[in-house]
C-alpha cells in the first residue's frame, strides 16, 4: 500500500468504527495518503486488525476502543491521540447501525440505539474533537451520512432519521467552523458523504431480484465498493477540498437520477 501521493503527510486522522466495512476502507485509503491513522472501533480485535493491515502496508496506524456514545470514551481517545501524536487534523464520523423494522413494529429501543450510535455519536465525537482542531486552527471532518437521509427506505425509519440528522448537523458545524475561520484564521471545514447501496455486512445479504433490480437503477450499473467511499472521504480530507464545506456529497452510482 504504497502512497499515491502523500497528500495527507503529517497529518492525524481518528476514523470510529473502522473495524470493519467502510470506515477499514477509509483507516487504510487514509494511512495510504500518509496519514497517522487512530483505527477506532468496539470491536478492539478488528481494529487490532486493521491497524496491522495498515502497518504491515508501510501505513502508521493505532487501534483504540472507542464507543462513541459515551463522552467519556471520546474524550479518552481524543487526549490519548494528542498525547500520542499531538494533534487531531482529521476526523471521519464513520461509526454507524441499523435495526430495521417496520413503523408499528419498531421499538422504542431499536429506535433509541440508531440515533445515539448514528446521530449522537456523530456529536459527540465532532464536539470533542473540534475542539482540539480549533485550539490547532485546522481541522477536517467528515461525516457518514446516506441516501436514505434524503429518500428514505422501507423498515428503517430510525436509520433514514438518523443519516438525515447528520446532514442537518453537518451544514450547523459548517456554520460555526466558519466563524473560527473569520475569528481565528482557522483553516476548518465539516463535509458529509452520502453513500448509496455499499456492498458491506451492513448491508445485510441481498436477495438476488434486489440486488439485480438496484443494478438497474443504477447509472453505473453495479454496487458500490468501500474504496469508492473511502476516495471521496481521503478528498475531503485533505487540502484538494480546502474550498468545500458545508456539502454533502453522493456516491451513489447515479442512484439519484432514478430516484423520485
């Protein structure tokens, strides 16, 4: 995992729940670009993992626990980063869940995990770790959001609120970083990535006619991959998008144009 480009040399990246699917696709795109990459996960043995893959690539990468629902294991992490590398320039809000059902038969739980996992994950970890970027003056975040935020999807009442929640979050944090940036002279943007159909275990296992038929309505004509993520997510981080903020931005395969 040689560095195309060495675009992100120098700087430190916290990616949460990277054990596994996307958020490995981006720990490793990010550790390839030359970032210090802090893998995060629950699942510390996948991140162990991971971070392995990265090292073993010629990548610098550490494996921490992370819940991000708890604001004490994300300001634990985030002081355990600047001990260990002394910033935090990059964080992609990554962590995610489902627990589908239909609307009169979702319970109060399944709705209450998604959106603290989700959405108040997404907080907490932007608070925490904003604040480090800002005494820095630089700071990258990139948030996982979904097509489902914007179109919705059957069963998932709690996941579409969710991913549409962090669009709404996104664009406020853009906002506020701005004023750092007219202030302070800070240089800091918060950007999302909208996601279509990405073939992951978080996916779930597709019945043949679906995938087929999410084929079809695909401009591009496939499924996407993690690493299609992951380059729009190593873009945005990095100085190329320096101009961007506040946007959210689709990686669908044309998705939408057959959408509504």
């Amino acid at each position: 995992m040689a560095s195309r480009r060495d675009r992100l040399a120098g700087r430190v990246a916290l990616v949460t729940g990277s054990g596994r699917g996307i958020g490995r696709a981006v720990a490793l795109r990010l550790a390839r670009e030359g970032a210090r990459v802090a893998v995060a996960d629950l699942d510390l043995t996948e991140a162990e993992a991971v971070a392995t893959e990265a090292r073993t690539a010629g990548g610098e990468a550490h494996a921490l626990l992370l819940d991000v629902t708890s604001m004490e294991s994300v300001q634990t992490t985030a002081d355990a980063l600047v001990e260990r590398w002394g910033r935090i320039d990059i964080l992609v809000n990554n962590a995610g869940i489902t627990s589908d059902n239909l609307l009169d038969r979702m319970s109060l739980d399944q709705w209450d995990a998604v959106l603290d996992v989700n959405l108040k994950g997404v907080f907490i970890c932007t608070q925490v770790v904003a604040r480090v970027m800002r005494a820095q003056g630089y700071g990258r975040v990139v948030n996982m959001s979904s097509v489902a935020g914007v179109h919705g999807a059957l069963t998932c009442v709690n996941y579409c609120a969710s991913k549409a929640g962090v669009l709404g979050l996104t664009a406020a944090v853009a906002r506020e970083f701005g004023r750092y940036v007219a202030k302070d002279g800070a240089d800091m943007t918060c950007n999302a990535v909208m996601p279509g159909m990405v073939d992951t275990a978080l996916s779930g296992v597709m019945p043949d006619e679906v995938r087929d038929q999410r084929i079809r309505d695909t401009p591009l004509a496939r499924i996407g991959k993690p690493e299609d993520v992951a380059d729009v997510v190593a873009f945005l981080s990095s100085d190329d998008a320096r101009f961007v903020t506040g946007a959210s931005l689709r990686v669908d395969g044309g998705l939408r144009l057959s959408v509504g």
